[in-house]
C-alpha cells in the first residue's frame, strides 16, 4: 500500500480552521497523494477557501451538529465515507479535546488502532511511520501500523510548521452523520468563554510560567505581572492548576498547551516530564528556581538558582523602571 | 446508583522509565501503584454514589501480572470491589485492545455511570474511554471539571480551549475527569484494614469471551520500529543568585532583543 490520499481534520474554531489542522494538511502534503479534509459545524463552506490555499482539494462537510459533541456524530460520518469508498490511507487528527474523542470513536468503528503524541510523520514502507517524544521527550521512538485499513494518528500541536501552497478553494461536498443513536446522546446547553488578556498561550512570543515554587495562590500575580511587561502570555505547571490556583486554559505540558515561544521563563517549576514536553522546544529558556538539582536547569539556556520570591520582584522593580 | 471506575496501576513515575529492549513495551516489572489521575475518579465516583444515595463503586483494571496493589489502594479510599482483567497474553495491548477487554468487563457490573481519568501517565495515549463508550454504545463526555447527577442524565462541565461547555448527557454514560475535579480523600488505616478483605474479582480474557488474537501485542497490529535518543538540549549558563540574578536575565532577553 501506497499513501496515495490523506484526510485531515480540519476543526474550525470562530470561523477559521485551527492552525494545527493546517499545520496536519502541510505536513500531509509532503506525504504524497491527495490532501482532503473533513470538518463539521455551520462554517465549513466559509474555509474552503483557506484549506484550499493549503492544498486540500476537497472537504468533506459534516454539517452543522446540533449542539451534539462531535466525538460521536464525526466519528460516525467518517466511517460512513469510508465505508462508501474512496477511503483514505490515512486520517490526521489534531490533539484537541476534540480530536481525540473523533479519533478514538473512529477507531472502534473501523477497528483499527489509533497512534496518539505523535511529533513527526515520514512516508515509509506501504504507510506513515510516526514519531513519538518518550521519557520527557529524551527519547524519540517511531512506529507504524500493521494490517490493512486506514491509519489514524492524533498529532500535537507545532510539530509541523503551517506554510499555504496557494491551491484553489477545496470543493465542498456534504458527508452528513449517520443516525449515532445513544452513542451520539452528549449534548452542549451552554458555553463559557474565561477572559485572558494578552497574547493567547500558544501564539506567544515570550511565555512566563509558574509552579508549585511560588508556595502560594495570591504569588501567581508575579507571573501575570512579569508576563504583562515582557508583553508575553501566562502559563502555569501543572501542579498548580491541578491545586486550582489558575484554570485549566493556562496548563502548559503533556496535557495542556505545547508552547515554542523565543523565551521560556520559568519560575519556580522543577521541570516534570508532564511539563518538559511541551515547552522543550521553545527557542530559548530561562529557569528560575532554589533547587540547584532541578530537572527544568538541564533545559535552560540561562539557570538562575535563587528564590523566586526575590528574584521575580527584582525583575519587576527593573523592568518597570525601565519603561 | 451504581459506577464503575476504569484505573490502571503503573510503575511509580517518579522512578526512571525504561523499555524493554526487546519487546519495545514499558517495563512494568517491579511493584505497580495507582496512578494519581485515578483518585480523581474513584473519589468522583464515591461522592456520586452517596449523593444518590447508595449504590456500589466497582474498579475494573487490567495488568498483564496479577497485580493488585494500586487495585487495594483505591479500595482503601471506599471503593465496594473490584475486576481484574489478568493474563500473561494482555502484555502489549494497545488502547483499543485495552477498551475492548474493559467494556467486555463493564457489560458484567451493568454500572449506571462510567468514570476514567483522561489519560493514563505512564502511556498517556488518551482515547481508552471514549474507545469503551463506542464499543459500549454509550455517549461519552471527556474532560469534566465538574460532574453532578440530575435524575437519569449527568451534567458536566467540560474543559475547552476557551472556558467550558455545559454538557448534557442521558444515562448510562462514560465521563472523563480531569485531576482537580475533586480532592480525593486520603485512605483511613480503617479503609486501608477493610480494603485487604474486600472481593478482587480475576479474570481471564477468555473468561470475558474476547478472541486472544484482539488482545497483546498482535492485537495492537503497530509496532515501533525504532527507539532513539533525542537530540540532547545542551545546559547553558547558570547563575547562583545573590542578588544580582535579575540583571543577568535582563541581560540575557536584551540580547535576544525581547526588551
């Protein structure tokens, strides 16, 4: 088997395609054969224009969800495509909340595994060989898929860079759900929306982070404070959003944000594996912390071993006085 | 009202992890312990089950060994009993294989609610739970950060880029939690007496019906080709601070022309 057609996910979000999606549609590109993507919601016709113009030439529109989750009804929708023919080698998913609920659903359904954390993808042998960052991102093991079907792999954000190709616009065609029954039952009332200020976490030109070394809640103002004069965004390890001194939405590592700012500030943070892996990358990185033994010092560009409690304060007085 | 807490034991992450040069799997030799992202459900499932006013919290786990002592340590905290899926063929199962041997298991306690971490930290694939809702036919809500009960449905805040989403969700259903969705309560030397005598019920994978082939290393139909060090990011400058750290750090950003 040849990689001959790749589907990616193209996930919209207040009206254009997540720049993981396009950065999934680049890297398909490069893989060979035809890019296609699936999307789902009330806009899809709107961004047929930007996927285009990163080379995928036909999206197939899941259509407005009702309020559904998509895990299910996408899931559903993308199996039925398959199963029409014309099945993709391959489908790309971007590692969000809801990438992973499709993904995993696809997979029962087609009864194929799915390769998730992926980092990197190379055309192989008769299929896709991926990477995956282990061990804090120290090692890096690839894998490929056995069997005959279509691969699913769940790949993390900034692994590729997003670069247009200028096609034209993608050709829509309606690929409505299936009825998912029970399975599709997992309905959104509401939403609400947290306020930041700033520049979003991971589009960030400078990242200032926090951990459980600033001792308490009310200390996270230091971070906010230092991020706002270096005109950077928020982030937090996390321990400290698990203790819920700030949300979720602020979680930099394996399970939050994977961030590649030009500096990495970080302060009071050991440096865990979970937190490692998604900021190793940035270009550079600064580490605040008193234990001179701290995992995050084998990473940083400059290590500063001292107390934050003295060290950030100082740093604020400096640059504001500067301004 | 009657839940099932889906939780893996795994080599203490605070000790370096190794793979097996062979078989490429996660050495899981050595004493396994709860992982920490469980307590979250199994605590969830213990409030839940009070505030309806009864019903059993039932663990379900699978392990290549026969392991049970993370399987104790969640019993200790409240948990009624518990399943264990354990046959020398389950080492390598991959997460689809995992979600078809607990779902077999599940059907067994007809539970009226399903709770899981949202990934595992030792293998962090993530989509296990939603796998067991699909191959259940349930719906499935990832993410929670909050989760209560109203009659037969469940309402769930769920974790997004932006904020959270209200969700709600008809009965029986699979609900991922997030670590912070409840304090999980320390085990009592109580719990922790009474958890020794509480029912561990073993299984085999064909005691659930499941083909060997589905399951271990050949179900997994993957293999990793490869296992390489990453390029080693060299250390850098380190300063012992004694009052004058914050001007090497000025320093350093005005040379990469950040101020």
């Amino acid at each position: 088997m040849s990689v001959d057609k790749i589907w990616v996910l193209a996930e919209v979000v207040d009206g254009a395609p997540i720049t993981t999606s396009l950065e999934l549609i680049t890297a398909a590109r490069g893989l060979g054969g035809t890019v296609e993507a699936v999307a789902y919601g009330d806009a899809t016709a709107s961004v047929a224009g930007t996927l285009g113009e990163y080379g995928v030439t036909t999206v197939y529109d899941v259509g407005d969800l009702g309020g559904a989750l998509p895990g299910a009804p996408v899931a559903a929708a993308i199996a039925a495509a398959v199963a029409s023919g014309g099945g993709p080698d391959a489908v790309l998913f971007p590692a969000t909340y809801d990438g992973r609920d499709i993904a995993g659903r696809l997979s029962v359904k087609l009864d194929r595994p799915v390769l998730t954390n992926v980092v990197g993808l190379t055309a192989g042998d008769g299929g896709l060989v991926s990477e995956h960052a282990i061990f804090g991102g120290s090692q890096v093991l690839t894998a490929k898929f056995t069997g005959e079907g279509p691969e699913i792999f769940v790949v993390r954000a900034k692994s590729f860079a997003a670069e247009p190709s200028g096609g034209a616009p993608a050709a829509v065609v309606a690929s409505p759900a299936p009825d998912t029954g029970a399975t599709g039952a997992a309905t959104i009332v509401a939403r609400h929306v947290e306020e930041r200020t700033g520049p979003k976490l991971d589009e960030a030109n400078v990242v200032v982070s926090g951990g459980r070394g600033l001792g308490e809640k009310d200390q996270y103002a230091l971070i906010e404070e230092l991020a706002t004069l270096l005109h950077g965004a928020a982030g937090a390890s996390r321990a400290i959003v698990d203790a819920g001194w700030v949300p979720y939405s602020h979680q930099v590592g394996q399970t939050g944000k994977t961030v590649k700012p030009t500096v990495y500030v970080a302060c009071g943070i050991s440096g865990a594996t979970q937190h490692l892996v998604g900021m190793k990358n940035s270009k550079n990185i600064v580490a605040i912390n008193k234990d001179q033994d701290a995992p995050i010092f084998s990473v940083a560009d400059l290590g500063i071993v001292g107390d934050v409690h003295k060290v950030l304060p100082q740093l604020i007085e400096a640059l504001k006085s500067r301004s | 009202m009657n839940v099932v807490v889906c939780v893996k034991q795994i080599p203490d992450p605070a000790a370096p992890g190794a793979l097996d040069p062979g078989t490429k799997n996660l050495v899981r030799a050595g004493k396994l312990i709860l992982d920490d992202s469980d307590a979250y459900g199994v605590e969830m499932a213990l409030q839940l089950a009070d505030a309806s006013g009864g019903g059993d919290v039932t663990l379900v786990s699978m392990a290549p060994n026969g392991e049970t002592s993370g399987l104790r340590t969640a019993l200790a905290m409240g948990a009624a009993k518990a399943i264990l899926i354990s046959d020398e063929s389950l080492a390598g199962t991959d997460a689809l294989g995992t979600a078809k041997v607990l779902a077999a298991a599940i059907k067994r306690a007809e539970p009226d609610l399903i709770l899981a971490a949202t990934e595992s930290t030792d293998g962090y694939t993530g989509t296990t739970p939603v796998q067991v809702a699909e191959l259940l036919g349930l719906p499935s809500v990832t993410f929670a950060k909050k989760v209560e009960i109203t009659g037969d449905s469940v309402k769930v805040e769920r974790q997004t880029e932006a904020g959270y989403d209200e969700v709600e969700c008809p009965l029986p259903a699979v609900v991922t939690v997030t670590a912070g969705v409840v304090e999980p309560r320390y085990p009592s030397f109580k719990g922790i007496m009474a958890a020794k005598s509480k029912p561990v019920e073993t299984l085999t994978v064909a005691d659930l019906g499941l083909d060997a082939s589905q399951v271990g290393a050949a179900g997994a139909r993957q293999e990793v080709t490869e296992v390489a060090d990453a390029e080693a990011r060299s250390s850098g400058e380190i300063v012992v601070d004694e009052g004058e750290g914050y001007a090497r750090v000025i320093e350093f950003l005005e040379q990469l022309k950040v101020l």
